[in-house]
C-alpha cells in the first residue's frame, strides 16, 4: 500500500500537461504492445510508419522532450507486463513524430563472449533520448528506422 500511495503523491504533484503526456504514454504503449503482440512485425512496421509520418517538421523544446522520455519510462515501469527497449522507443517516436531529425536505431550487442542481444533506442540529430546503455557496452547498428 504504501507504493500505491507514492503513486498516488507524484500523481497530485503533476501538472496538467504533464499528467496529459503521462496519459498519452500509457495510451501509446498499449497500443504498441498489442500492435506487437497481435501483428505480423512487417504489417505493424508498415501501419506504424503511416502513424509517424507528418507532412511537416517542428522544433520541440528539450523540456518536452524529456517530459516525454520520463512519461514513456515511468509509465513502462508501472504498467503490468514487460515493456522492454522496443516498445519504449516506439512510444518516444511515436509521440515525438514532429520532431526534425529523429531515428530509431536498433543494433546488437558487440559481445563475443555473450549471446545475441538487441537493443532499441531513439537518436535526435545524433544523441540519444531514450534506451541509453552504460558505456561498458557497444551496439552496432543494424537498422535505423526514420
């Protein structure tokens, strides 16, 4: 109970608006998590970039940005099931789809010793907003997704 009640506490604390991107996160990765669930991976690409694609550009602010990054996060801890780097890079795209200059990247780990991992993150003209990794650790990249 006493979880539910920090929730509750950090909940009242939100503004409006950032309590309408917290929604929209939620929103959004359970969209994302059935899309991936229930579709062929080619079928959700495709539907996907249709949803991304905008007819025009424009800056957001660095703020929004990681308000975005925080919701996105937050509401992938706090959901009852498993939203690994995918789903929450998806989400950031998502929802950050007018932003000039935005990738998702998805590479492997470089890691002989080590079986095959992936990893997903998004790049805003070339820094990562979201799915960073400690610097112990190397992707290559494999496929990047504009």
């Amino acid at each position: 109970m006493e979880k539910v009640g920090k929730l509750i506490a950090k909940w009242r604390s939100l503004s409006a608006p950032e309590r309408k991107i917290f929604l929209k996160a939620v929103l959004c990765l359970l969209a994302i998590k059935a899309g991936l669930t229930l579709l062929p991976f080619s079928v959700f690409r495709k539907f996907f970039h249709k949803l991304t694609t905008v007819s025009s550009a424009e800056e957001i602010a660095p703020e929004t940005i990681e308000k975005t990054v925080w919701a996105v996060d937050t509401a992938a801890n706090l959901l009852p099931f498993e939203l690994l780097c995918l789903p929450r890079a998806l989400a950031a795209k998502y929802m950050l789809r007018k932003s000039p200059a935005l990738t998702l990247e998805i590479g492997i780990e470089i890691n002989p010793a080590k079986q095959f991992e992936a990893h997903a993150w998004v790049e805003r003209n070339g820094s990562i907003i979201i799915g960073r990794w400690p610097e112990t650790v190397s992707y290559q990249r494999l496929w990047v997704w504009e």
